[in-house]
DNA sequence: TCAGTATGTTTAGATGATCTACATATGGCG
DNA sequence: CGCCATATGTAGATCATCTAAACATACTGA
C-alpha cells in the first residue's frame, strides 16, 4: 500500500506515543510493530523513525535510556513523559475530529443536510 | 481545536474530494460546510484551500467551471473526476489503514500481544 | 573464514508542498 | 457611506520530513 508522506507525518507521532504508552520500547522494535500490528500495510524506513524519536526527546513527549543485554546489540529504550501523554491524548482529539467528519462524508448521502 | 499542520495536510485531499463526491461546489461553500460539518472545529483559512483545488485541477482530480448567479458574485464550480474518485479510495484506505492501526493500539491492552 | 542477513542507530543535506500574508472584487445592510 | 460576508487568487517563506548513506555487531551457513 505504500502510506503517503502526509498520512505519515499525520500519524506517526500519535502511533508512536501510542506504543510507548503501552510500555518502554526501542526504535528497531517500534518498527516492527507498526509493521506486524499493520499487517505489513505500514512500514517506515528507520530514517524515517529515528530523527522524529528524536524530535520528541527534544520536545519532552519521551525519555530515553541505554539498555546492552548479554550478547546482543544495545539499545535505545524510549519510555513516554506526562507531558506526551498530554500530546497523545490531543493526536487522538484531533484524529477522532477528522475521523468523524469523513464518517459523515463516506456515510449515507441523506446525512449531507446541509 | 485547531488541526495541526500535519492533520490538515494529510486529510485535506479526502475531505475535498468526498464533499465533491456529494456533488459539486465551490471554495468558499466548501469551508463552510466542512467548518459545518466538523461542529466549528475544523475551519480551514481560505488560502490553505485555494491552493489545494488548482493543485487538484492540475492533477486532474477534479474540473472547473464559472457560474454567475442573478445579483450574486462568480464562483469557480469544482467536480469530481474519474481520476478523482480513484484517488478518493486510495485516501480511503490509506485513512483506515491508519485508523485500524490506532484503534488497535488505543484498545485494551490484552490485544497487545505481540 | 567469509559472505550475507537481521539487528540496531545516526545524520547531513535536499526537497517540496503547505502556510502566511496580502491583494482583489462585489453584494447587502444599516 | 462604511463595514461585513462573500468569493477567489498568488508570491515567497518556511520547516519538518525524506533520501541516502554510514556505522556497528551478532548469527548463520557454505
């Protein structure tokens, strides 16, 4: 399917701060939920996650940590602030607005009495 | 509210072309609908539509046509196209692609089970 | 041992489509 | 006459992502 860029930039920080809301995860794993939760529909490239990762820790919506298991590679661990519980909750405002409004489009023409 | 940047630029095209897909109309009547539509939430600055439309035209998504009612100011018809309506279902499953993506991760937390 | 693949993170610089801000025009109303 | 709502248009700035590449390590199989 492909997401294009606007879907993209519209919907990967409330995805992001949507998972990290369930619990602490890591760059590489966030992609591959997205992908596997997607059904493979939506994959970024890791450039395109990483600088908006950062962003965020900039921003105070995330907070980040070095994590090295034995014998494996380290990792970046990101866990969500109150402060991107905050955002998150206004992505999902501003989602649900939009949503409803093209509910109403797509829905039964009788609706349009405008 | 006020949609972010993002948020409008990523649902702008989906809103134009099902309000088109309704039947025709023109700029100004269009952010009054969906400013209508949206219960005042969304109101979108005439000069972020504008735009929008040629762009469409341009890509052949929609066409034009002047119409001069008795005693009333010219306005600029829009109607969807073929082309248009293709596109339209693409942003149809692009929204949903996303959307059942954030109702999984916005649901109850069992069904994380990744 | 060596190549290939999956894991994992980073960033410099290009890109490009909207947003800002303004301009233009006219009909109706008090 | 002045103001507001109606109605459309565009030049140039803006700015956050995308592209593309690099770096690093663990494991697997030939």
């Amino acid at each position: 399917m492909n997401l294009s860029k606007p879907m993209t930039a519209a919907s990967i920080n409330a995805v992001i701060l949507a998972l990290l809301d369930r619990g602490d995860s890591y760059g590489y794993e966030i992609i591959k939920n997205v992908r596997a939760l997607s059904g493979g529909a939506i994959d970024w490239p890791a450039g395109s996650l990483y600088p908006v990762l950062h962003r965020m820790r900039t921003d105070g919506l995330v907070e980040s940590y070095w994590q090295q298991p034995e014998g494996e590679r380290r990792r970046r661990y990101y866990s969500i602030t109150a402060k991107g519980r905050k955002a998150l909750g206004e992505e999902k405002a501003q989602w649900m607005t939009v949503h409803n409004l093209l509910m109403q489009l797509w829905g039964p023409d009788p609706a349009f009495g405008l």
